[in-house]
C-alpha cells in the first residue's frame, strides 16, 4: 500500500507516541474483495418466475440426459437461479445440469459454481473446472473467469500459467472482473509491451463501473514505475473510487487533496475524505485522521482526546503509524492517561507494517530508547514476552 502520510504534528521532547490496549482480537484488513457469485447471470423477473415454477419437469427428478428437443432451457435455468437464490443448492444443481446438457452456457457455469463453493455432497474441483469448461467453449465470460481464478490458485488441475488466457478471453468477452484481473497480470509482466495494455484494460474496466478498477488505475497513474506518473489523473480515479466508498482510495483522495498534490489544495476536502476512509474502519486512515484532529486542522480547535482515541483504532486496526502514534500518546500523557508499560507495548508492535515488513521509523527506535531507559527491566521483559506471544499466534 502507497505510504503517503501527513506530516507528523507530534513532538519527541523527552518521550515519543502513544497506543492502546493488547489486541486481543486484533486483525489486520485486507483489500481483496469477494465478487458475487451470480454476477452477470440472467435477473429473473416475477413474470418468469411464476412461469418457471409451472414448468415440467418434475423438479426433483434426477437428470442423467440431454433435456428432449424443444425443451426451454432458459425456463429450466431460470428455475435453477431461483432454488439457488433460496441456498437450496442440490435443487438447483439439477436444474442447472439439466439445461447445461442441453446447451445452455450459463446454466453449465451456474452448475460450475456449485461445485467450486462445495455446495452440493458430491462437489469437487474437476466437477467445477469441467462445467466451466463447458460453458467457456461457447465463451461464456463468467465461466472464463471463474477458470481464471481457479488456475491462478492451481485449482482442479490447472496451471497458473493459464490464467491469463482466460482471463483476457473473458475480458473480451466483456467481464470487467476479468478485465482487472488481466489487467493486473499484465501489470506485473516483465515485458515492456504488456504496460500500455495494462493501463487499457485496467481503464475499460474503471470506465464501467469496476470501484475496484478504479483504484488500481488510480494507482498505476499515482505509483507504477511504468505509468504515466499523472497524478492530476491519479486523484480524479482515487475520487471516483472513493466516491464509491472506496476506503483506500478516499485516505489517497484526501491525502492528494491536503498536499495539493494533482490538484489545488483543498484542506475541507481532505479532511471530510481522511474521515471517511477511518470511519469506514481502513487502520491507516485512523492515525492519519487522528492527526488532523490532533492538529486543529483547518483553523480547528485541537481535539486530542478524540485524536488519541482514532490512533488506539488504527493501532489495534494493525497500521504501524498508528501504533506509534498512540504510543507517543500514551508515553506523553497527550490526549490520555499516562502509561509507559503499555507505550512500550504499542511501541514494539509499530516495527512492522501491516504486510509484515519493517516499518522505518526513526522516531519509533528513539521512543523505545527513551522507554527502555524509564521501564524496570521486568516491566520490559513482561511486554517483550507479550508481543512474542501475539506474533508466535
């Protein structure tokens, strides 16, 4: 993740940053988001649905051949679609099978789709990767990026290496999941040629709507070393993303905003987009708003109980500069109640970042100097001894 960060309104006179209790609980987030499982299948109407309900065969009837000529397969489907809408999977999994026997495309990727989320007893991986086989031999765009996913993970027998055949094929085909994902691992191809159509398809994805698409193409403007380094380009992206809540792309909006970065300086915006980015619970964005806050930003009157409060969130939230944050808090009495066991705590915890590499802070090493000197030997042992606990977990 891209470390723009505000400068720090803190001081270290004699001590250094504040934190917050143990996390108990404590999780770090993740930025991979689950694609719905029916997106770009047929909507059923209710017209259809009453129709589907009606429809012979008898829904319960195992299916083991091709439906007879003259069968309607999309009624047949369309009542696959509504037992899977009720989780009644074995349902429609029948269904599904019975119209993908004959013929019918998304049918056999509804039926894949059963499979690969083990919803039925007898599913498995093959099972999923030959439906979707199926499918995909009429071009099916689901299908084709379920199978790309499938293959990036080595799933049901297929390599990684082809991945990035469907994925470009479903991408074509229109899937904008598949375009992001093509265009992520043309991103990351070491050939030249492949960047410009990483920017391509990263673009025809954001354009229709893809929230996520959007960020990463904000970020290919903003911090690809192969990009266009536009940063008037990055933040419009990082606004249209955040504009869809996008949590990452409103600290990176604001954060752009406050700096004047690729734009004018726009010290209401950023700090109405830091806020939201925090209180859509993204960690880095706490110690970042909490910094705002703590500043009396904007001609603000200073708030630093508050801003103690958001660094505690976003150090238990795992973000290293929150953790030094609130350890700075916690070590000055700034904004809480004195405390060097637990600044020392919040101070180890802030040497790595949330990804598990090492934070360069030189503050944080200072501060830990600082505490070391204050802490009797047992206290820092006792502290030692708990973030070796939490990081053995």
């Amino acid at each position: 993740m891209l470390r723009r960060v505000l400068t720090a309104f803190l001081l270290l006179p004699g001590f250094a940053v504040a934190q917050d209790d143990p996390p108990t609980n404590s999780q770090t987030q993740e930025e991979a988001t689950q694609t719905p499982l029916l997106r770009g299948l047929s909507i059923v109407d209710a017209e259809i649905q009453n129709n589907a309900l009606d429809l012979a065969p008898d829904a319960d009837a195992p299916v083991t051949t091709t439906p007879p000529a003259g069968t309607d397969l999309a009624a047949i489907f369309n009542r696959a679609q509504l037992a899977y809408a009720t989780e009644d999977f074995e349902t429609a999994y029948v269904h599904a099978r019975n119209a993908a026997s004959g013929g019918h495309a998304q049918a056999a990727t509804l039926a894949g789709l059963i499979h690969e989320n083990e919803e039925i007893a007898e599913a498995s991986d093959q099972a999923a990767m030959r439906w979707y086989r199926r499918a995909a031999d009429q071009n099916e765009p689901v299908a084709l990026f379920r199978l790309g996913r499938m293959a990036a993970s080595g799933r049901g027998g297929l390599l990684p290496n082809e991945a990035r055949g469907y994925f470009q094929r479903s991408a074509q085909a229109g899937n904008t999941d598949a375009m992001l994902a093509y265009a992520m691992i043309l991103k990351a191809s070491p050939v030249p040629q492949d960047a410009p159509f990483a920017l391509e398809w990263a673009e025809r994805a954001a354009s229709q709507g893809n929230i996520e698409a959007m960020f990463q193409l904000a970020q290919m403007f903003d911090v690809w070393e192969r990009g266009p380094q536009d940063p008037a380009e990055a933040r419009e992206w990082y606004l249209s993303a955040a504009e869809n809540n996008h949590a990452e792309a409103a600290l990176q909006a604001g954060l752009m905003a406050a700096a004047g970065e690729g734009g004018d300086e726009d010290p209401v915006l950023a700090l109405a987009l830091i806020r939201q980015s925090a209180e859509a619970g993204f960690a880095p964005a706490m110690g970042q708003y909490g910094l705002m806050l703590h500043s009396g930003w904007n001609g603000a009157e200073p708030d630093r109980a508050s801003a103690t409060e958001w660094f505690a969130q976003g150090a238990v939230g795992g973000d290293a500069e929150a953790r030094y944050l609130y350890a700075l808090a916690l070590a000055t009495g700034d904004g809480v109640e004195r405390d060097l066991v637990r600044a020392y705590y919040w101070t180890l915890m802030a040497e790595y970042e949330m990804d598990g590499s090492p934070a360069s802070n030189t503050d944080r090493r200072r501060l830990q100097a600082q505490l070391e000197n204050h802490l009797t030997s047992t206290e820092a042992e006792q502290v030692r001894s708990q973030i070796a606990a939490y990081r053995a977990r």
